[in-house]
C-alpha cells in the first residue's frame, strides 16, 4: 500500500523467475517424463488415463477451481496496475 515502488518490483521479479521454473519444469515433463511414459504404459492404460484427464478438465470442480483462479489473477492485475498508477502519480 501506499505506492510501495519495491514490493511491486520484487512482486514482478518473483513472478518472472516462478514463471521461468514454470516452464522448464513443463519442457522437461513434455520431452522427458512424457516420452518415457509414452515408451513404457500399455496403450489400455494410456486410454485410460486420457479418459481421466478429459473427466478432471470437465468437471464442475474443475471448472470452479479454473474460474476462481482466473478471478484471482484479475483482482492482482488490477492491483498492480493501479499501484503502479499511483506510484506514477
């Protein structure tokens, strides 16, 4: 509050560097553990677990917890643009 210069850069820096790991732990899962898995799993259980992710991405409490999440992201956005508006001021 109050136009706190250093907690919003801190604030992005941090959001930068979590999203940095974000990535190269998707990259590894997607060229490593992915591959490996695609290599070893009968093709019954790869069908069935494609079956569960396609039910986990279409369930109420997934969709809720998608929503929730977006709306969070909102409310911070605005947050930080508007301490960033004050800051400007």
């Amino acid at each position: 509050e109050g136009g706190n210069t250093g907690a919003v850069a801190l604030f992005c820096r941090a959001a930068r560097d979590f999203s940095a790991l974000l990535r190269a732990h998707i990259m590894k899962e997607d060229h490593v553990l992915f591959v490996m898995a695609d290599m070893r799993l009968p093709d019954a259980e790869k069908e069935k677990l494609a079956d569960d992710f396609q039910d986990a991405e279409t369930s109420g409490e997934a969709c809720r917890t998608k929503a929730e999440l977006l709306r969070s992201l909102e409310r911070l956005e605005r947050e930080i643009v508007n301490e960033n508006a004050a800051v400007r001021s």
